[in-house]
C-alpha cells in the first residue's frame, strides 16, 4: 500500500510540539504539587448539584449554559451576551486564537508561559512570537514594541504561569494605550482569585470600554472543579460572537454547569478556602526564601524557583519525599500550594538541598 492511499493531512501537524501536561500522581501517598489544581475536595452542596444531573446523562446539556451564563453576567457586572462558556480556559484560548489569527498572522505573549499558548497558535497555522520576561514577569514594553501589521492577538497571563508574577494597573494600562485596536489583547486571568496586590488590576474593569480587550477566566483553579472543564470569557459582541462561531457544540457539560452555579453560589465558602491558600503561599514563599531559595513574588497558587541545572537534582528530591512538582527542562520548577502538611514536606526537603 502506497502513501496515496492514506488520507492527505496538513503536512506540519506531526511536526507540532504536544502539551505536557503534569504526570499524574501514582499513589494517594503522593502529593501532587504539579498541576496548580486546589488541594481541598468539592464543597458539598457542588456534590449534590452534580449528583441531582446524573439522572440526565441521556440528554444534551443547554448549548448555551443560559443559567450559568446568567448567575455569572450577575455575579461580574456584564451583560450576559458578552459572556462565552467553553472547555475551560484553554478550550477558549483555542477558539480565540482560531477566531483571530491563521496562516502569515502572528500571536504574542510572553515567554514563559502558559504552554499552550505557542502549542494553540501553531494549531491555527499562525506564528507564535515569544517575548522574554524580565525580572520573571511579562515586559509589556517589549510586547508593545513588537507588535507588527501581522500581528493579531497578545496574550497578557496575569498572573503569570509558572512564575507567579503580575502586572499592575499602570502598566498594563499604558500597554493597553499603545496596542492598535485592531489586535486583540486578552487578558488570561485564571488565576485571578488569588491576587491579593490591590495594584493588580481586574481585567474585566480594563475590557469595559476597550472593545479589543477580552478576559479568560475559569473554575479549574480557586473554584476547584478542574475535572469537569469550564471556563469562560468575557469579551464584546464582536469578539463573543466570533468566539461562539468557533465553538464546539455542547462544550460544557451539564453537571459541569450545575457544579460551576453551585460554586458561584457558595462563593463565601469558597472565598475561605481561598484565604487559606494564600496565606499558605505567604508561609510557603517566606521559609524557601529562609532557605536561601528567590522566588518571585506570587500572585497565583503557586511558587516559582529558578533553579537552573539543580532542576532535576531539586524535582527528584521532591519525589523521595512524595512531592511531585513540576519542572520546566533545565529552567526551574513550578510548585503549587497545597495542604499545610505538603507545604511543610516541601520546605523540609528544599531546605535539604540548600545545605
């Protein structure tokens, strides 16, 4: 049998980079510290909702995910048509980066990132263009100075993956100032709920009167419900509507939709476990800085550590002591906040391989 006979496919597709995802854990005795995923179980009252939908596993769920969509255009102060729902923030980055760029357009962001951003860009026949960070936080000066007539969407990742670090209203608002209208600027804040700088902006305050400005937010992360996929963004007509065009029907499931409703209604319940997290991320942060360790100052639900060629020497130490963390080649690991007794493992064994 011939090549002939098989089916004709974009000839770069084998040749495209795969999202690495963190392992996943081989036992309950380790602690996964590699996926940035909440340590805590579902509130109770997100069991009950997804278990009164199991019933309903026959039916397709509400395309629209019109009761999610409503609760959340209440909860944020937009109007419920400028809301998209989707596969978690990752299934509207696709949708967005195929809705804005294609074959000789180029998409910018800062680097590193969120991996998917260059993978998702390289999906959609564009160009990824990877600008250095400075000081482990996105150089918006440099962005700006780079975009070009090709250019049609920036992601800014604020707070930034894997590193932590945010950028504050100013400068992201002299950013804003300076990129033409007609590149879309998104602004990726999956992490949002756990910034406590009163500097760092909401994103959704900066979208209300810049029609080029969309705002990707998900439950995965503070909310807790990374299994079941949902994510959303914020955007204007224009952009809403071209990112529903390049959605996949039927995206959000519905238990997907009932624990996201119940989430956002016990969202005093979730606000504490929120609080926890942080203050184990202050704790966290200040004893590997005793350890001699710099870490940059975080804004998410994990820490970032630079560590060089020490990367597979620190990542193997972690795993002896049944922390699996995440590591980026020869650059550094990421470390998400966990549980008090995983954190006090992981200052434990880093304090070890500081002597």
């Amino acid at each position: 049998m011939t090549d002939a006979a098989f089916p004709l496919l974009r000839a770069d597709v084998s040749t495209l980079p795969r999202y690495v995802p963190g392992r996943p854990a081989p036992d309950d005795l380790v602690d996964k510290l590699s996926s940035n995923e909440n340590p805590y179980p579902p509130l109770p009252s997100v069991i009950r909702a997804v278990e009164a939908e199991l019933g309903r596993l026959n039916r397709y769920p509400d395309p629209a995910a019109t009761v999610l969509r409503d609760e959340l255009a209440a909860v944020l102060g937009v109007p419920a048509g400028h809301l998209v729902l989707g596969t978690g923030s990752v299934g509207i980055t696709q949708h967005l980066v195929a809705a804005a760029a294609g074959p000789g357009d180029e998409v910018l962001f800062g680097w590193r990132s969120f991996e998917a951003y260059p993978l998702l860009t390289w999906a959609a026949g564009a160009t990824p263009v990877e600008i250095p960070l400075r000081g482990e936080a996105y150089d918006l000066d440099a962005i700006a100075a780079a975009v070009t007539d090709r250019t049609r969407a920036v992601f800014i990742c604020n707070p930034n993956n894997p590193t932590g670090t945010a950028v504050r209203r100013a400068a992201l608002e002299r950013f804003l100032d300076r990129v033409p209208r007609r590149v879309l600027v998104v602004v990726d804040e999956a992490y949002r709920e756990f910034v406590d700088d009163a500097e760092v902006p909401d994103g959704i305050d900066l979208y209300r009167d810049r029609p080029n400005v969309a705002v990707l937010r998900t439950f995965s992360k503070a909310y807790g419900l990374a299994t079941l996929r949902v994510g959303f963004a914020v955007a204007h007509p224009r952009v809403a509507a071209a990112l529903r065009a390049c959605a996949v029907p039927f995206g959000v499931s519905g238990p997907a939709q009932a624990a996201a409703v119940a989430s956002l209604r016990a969202g005093a319940e979730l606000a504490e476990r929120v609080a926890d997290l942080v203050a184990e991320r202050a704790r966290v942060t200040a004893g590997l800085r005793t350890a001699g360790y710099e870490v940059p100052e975080s804004q998410a639900n994990f820490v970032w550590l630079r560590l060089g060629s020490r990367t597979a020497g620190f990542t193997e130490a972690c795993e002896a002591a049944g922390l699996m963390v995440r590591p980026f080649g020869d650059e550094g690991v990421r470390i998400t906040i966990g549980a008090p007794d995983a954190n006090d493992r992981l200052l434990k064994t880093a304090s070890h391989r500081q002597r």
